[in-house]
C-alpha cells in the first residue's frame, strides 16, 4: 500500500517512508495542504514570472511539507521538480 484514504476519499496524511527527493529540494506540487487543488500554479505551470506565485514542497520531507511548506520561496521564477499527483 502506497497511499491510504479517509472516509472523504482524501490521503491521510501520516508519513512517508521515504522523501521524494534525497536532497532538500523545493518542488511544485499546487496542493493545499488539505490535498485539495490550489489556484496558485503559476497559470497552470506555464510561465516563469517572478509577480506569479506557485504552491511549492518540500521535496525531502516525509511529513506533510512535502505538498505544501511556507517556508519555500513560491515565485513562478523559480525552477523546482514538478510532482504530479493524480487522484
């Protein structure tokens, strides 16, 4: 089992086994933290414009972060991994 669901039919989100990434990458994932599709995503991951923001994780966490740290600069400018989650 990679992924396990609630009763909502949302990822309950505990932790993961392993990170995404094995360095501290920021990535692009446009999740919300509550797994839902954010309105931030950088007009659908097509420009790089510093004005425009994305919703970014952190690529090396195994927590929650992982699809949505506020810690991470989230100018559409910025190159990051795109994790593309489909449901």
């Amino acid at each position: 089992t990679i992924f396990t669901t609630n009763g909502s039919s949302t990822f309950s989100f505990g932790a993961l086994t392993n990170a995404i990434s094995s360095s501290a990458a920021s990535v692009w994932t446009g999740l919300n933290s509550d797994w839902t599709s954010s309105t931030d995503h950088c007009t659908n991951w097509s420009i790089s414009n510093a004005s425009k923001a994305g919703i970014a994780g952190n690529g090396a966490a195994t927590d929650g972060t992982v699809i949505l740290d506020g810690s991470i600069d989230t100018k559409c400018n910025n190159l990051y991994y795109l994790i593309c989650v489909e449901q």
